[in-house]
C-alpha cells in the first residue's frame, strides 16, 4: 500500500508543479519583492542624490533663522527676551521694532517675524507675522522653549527649567487582581512581522493545495479515469497518495514565499530606515510555522478532498467548499484583537477550531500572547482533528468513488461515516 501511495504522491506532486498556473503563482511572491526592491532602491538613490546637491537648496541654518520684535515690558520694566536665542537649531534674530522686523522679512533675511508685544505678561498674545503662501517659522516645541527660558531665566535651576518645559514623562504601571505589578509580555516585531506573512502565505498555500485536490478529484470523476485508477489502486491509496503529493507541492510553494519574505525584509532592512530591527526568524517560529502548515493543509486538504468525492461535478465542489474557505480566513476578520489581546477568550477558542487553528495561532505565537506549551496543545488539538478527518475521508473514498450522476443525501453521508 506504501509503495502505490507513493507513486500517487510523485505523480501527484509532478503534475502540480508542471502547472504553468502553479509556476507562476509560486514565483509571483519573489518577482514582486524584487521589483520592490528595485524601485525602493531607485527612489532612495534619487533621494540621496537630490540631498547631495547643496547648490539647488538653501543651508538648513538659514532656513531656521526666524526674527522676533520684542516690545514687552517685565516688572522690573526691562524687556523679557534678551537671551536663549538658540532653541535646538532655531535662531531667534532680535529687532528692534515692528518696522525692521518687517523690512527683515520682506528681504527674505528671516522666515517669519515674531512680535510680543506690550502687554505680553498680561495676555500671553503674540503676532506672528510671514509671507505670503509661506509656511517659515519657528515651530511650536522651540517656540515655547524660547518664551520659557526667557520668561524664568536666573529665577530657577537648569532642572527645573526642563521640568517646566517638559514637566513630565509617564511610565505605566498595570496591577493585578493582589496588587503585583503585571510583567507586560515582550513583542518582538520581526517575530510578529514574520509569523503575521508566515500565517498569511501558509492559509493561501494550503487553500490552494487543497483546491488542485478538489479539482482533481472532481475532474477525474467526470471523465471516468477514476474507473481505470481504482482498478490498481484501493481508494486510501489514492487518497493518502494525493494528499502527500500535493501537500508537498504546497510546502515547496511555502518554502519559496518565505524565504522571498524573508530575504525582502532583510534587505529591505539595509537599504532603508525601518521602525523596528528585522532579523532572521528563529528556528523556534520556523519549526512552529512548519507544524502548523503540515497540520493545517492535512485537516483542510482532506476536508477538501471528501468535498470532492461526494459531489458530482468541479463547479458543485467549488460551490460548496465555500464553507471551508471562509472558516480559514474568518481570524482575518478579529485580526485587531487577536494582535491587542492575544490571550483573549476569542483568541483562545480560535486556536482550538480546526478551520482557524492554523492562521490564528501563527497570529497568537507572533504577538507573544502564547508559549511553546500552548502551542503544543493547539498542534495537538489540530492534529486529532486531521486524523478524525482523514479517517473518516477513507470511509467516503471507499463508499462513493465511483458513484456518478447523482449526489448522495445528508442522511446517507452521515450513515457511511458512522458506520463505515
């Protein structure tokens, strides 16, 4: 039985990979990264080039200059602004009225005109005043460290003038139900990023193995070449033979997008400056994104594969096997909660559900809202529904292979899969 099982799965596993539609879905992953690639690296080689030309561009220290007229008056009945006229790059050029100020504008020395006037210590009012259609000045951060600074100059100490510019940063605390401080799990973003595409890639991959099982089923029931097959072969052979030959299949397409993935995010990595460190996954992520793809494909795939022999004909097959495919995509639809709550009771429940097991604990294991032992436990869950499949697949193979013409009722289905 092993040997014919076999050359089912080579045969299988051959003709799939000869598809031309086969070929081009698998190479359509890297094509598009290294197009990405390209285009990223000529736009930043443009990018770099127009900020290596200093000619075509005003200096920055020009561009930051900005004047102020300063027309208050403090209690001491001097004006308030005298120094701190260097805020982290932006130069305050004093004037000594409104008129200069303006002249100094309108020649293009300053970028936009501050005025306090009179009455600033009063009413807090200021004037700004710049071209038009322009969009110079100071921005607010080194505005009110300017004002700031002057206003409390030699009243208090460099602490505690950063303190009334910045007078706080806070650091959240969460505490449990007897008062210890919750430890707020680590997220590592190229894990997440990784086992996120991983998740994604695996349910296209299995979903489309699946699909060229169903679709070869269904062909070779209409054409009768199934007659001829089962006249050598019994029908778990054939089963167990396809279903190896075009997981195979599957896997080798999977293994192809990850690494396109991966070699994309690493060198997308040194070409730009991304908000998180990528790094190759670990052995760990690769080893759970493996078990999850075989599992995943064996219980869809024959899910797939007793759509197939139970129907008469593709377009039937497809029709129905609607219902698998939107079981397998639904964790898609609770994607914000499975990232924000991982270990939510939503997310647990979808871990255990064979059609959503696959994507979601890839989602879970990569927002670190679960360890190796409950992935453990959701393998193991995943696989005694895949063997509870492929059982009873074998009872549907056997009773209506070669039944043609007309599709078997519910009550019959479920007859021959409790009593086999």
């Amino acid at each position: 039985m092993q040997s014919k099982a076999w050359l089912v799965a080579r045969h299988e596993f051959a003709v799939t990979i000869g598809r031309l539609g086969f070929r081009i879905f698998a190479a359509a992953v890297p094509v598009l990264a290294l197009l990405a690639l390209i285009g990223i690296g000529v736009f930043d080689a443009v990018r770099g080039g127009d900020e290596a030309s200093p000619d075509e561009r005003q200096p920055a220290a020009e561009a930051a200059r900005v004047g102020y007229a300063d027309l208050s008056v403090g209690e001491d009945g001097q004006p308030l602004f005298a120094s701190f006229r260097e805020q982290d790059g932006v130069a305050f050029v004093p004037y000594p009225d409104e008129e200069r100020g303006s002249a100094a504008l309108q020649a293009g020395e300053v970028d936009a005109l501050y005025v306090f006037p009179r009455d600033f210590l009063e009413t807090g009012l200021l004037v700004r005043m710049r071209m038009e259609d322009s969009n110079g000045g100071a921005g607010n951060d080194e505005l009110r460290r300017f004002v700031l600074s002057n206003l409390v100059a030699g009243e208090v100490s460099e602490q505690q003038l950063q303190r009334v510019i910045s007078p706080y940063t806070v650091a959240p605390v969460e505490l449990s139900a007897s008062g210890e401080p919750v430890e707020e799990d680590d997220f590592d973003s190229a894990e997440f990023l990784f086992s996120f595409g991983a998740g994604m890639l695996l349910l296209v991959s299995v979903l489309t193995a699946a699909g060229y099982l169903l679709q070869g089923l269904s062909e070779e029931k209409e054409n009768r070449i199934m007659e001829v097959l089962l006249s050598s072969l019994k029908p778990e052979q054939l089963m167990f033979g396809k279903l190896l030959g075009l997981g195979a299949a599957g896997l080798l397409q999977m293994a192809v997008w990850t690494a396109a993935l991966v070699a994309f995010l690493l060198a997308l990595g040194r070409i730009v400056d991304l908000p998180v460190e990528l790094s190759a996954p670990s052995v760990g992520t690769l080893g759970v994104a493996l078990a999850y793809f075989l599992l995943g494909y064996a219980f869809l795939g024959t899910v797939q594969a007793a759509l197939g022999v139970v129907t008469t004909n593709l377009k039937e097959a497809n029709n129905i096997a609607v219902f698998v495919v939107l079981p397998a995509v639904s964790p898609m639809w609770f994607l914000t909660v499975l990232i924000e709550h991982p270990d939510s009771v939503l997310a647990r429940v979808l871990s255990y559900v064979p059609f959503t097991a696959p994507l979601t604990g890839l989602i879970r294991f990569g927002a670190g809202g679960t360890g190796l032992g409950e992935v453990a436990l959701n393998l193991g869950v995943l696989a005694a529904f895949a063997a509870l499949a492929v059982l009873l697949t074998a009872r549907l193979f056997r009773a209506y292979l070669l039944m043609y013409g007309q599709r078997p009722g519910v009550r019959h289905i479920l007859r021959t899969l409790w009593s086999g």
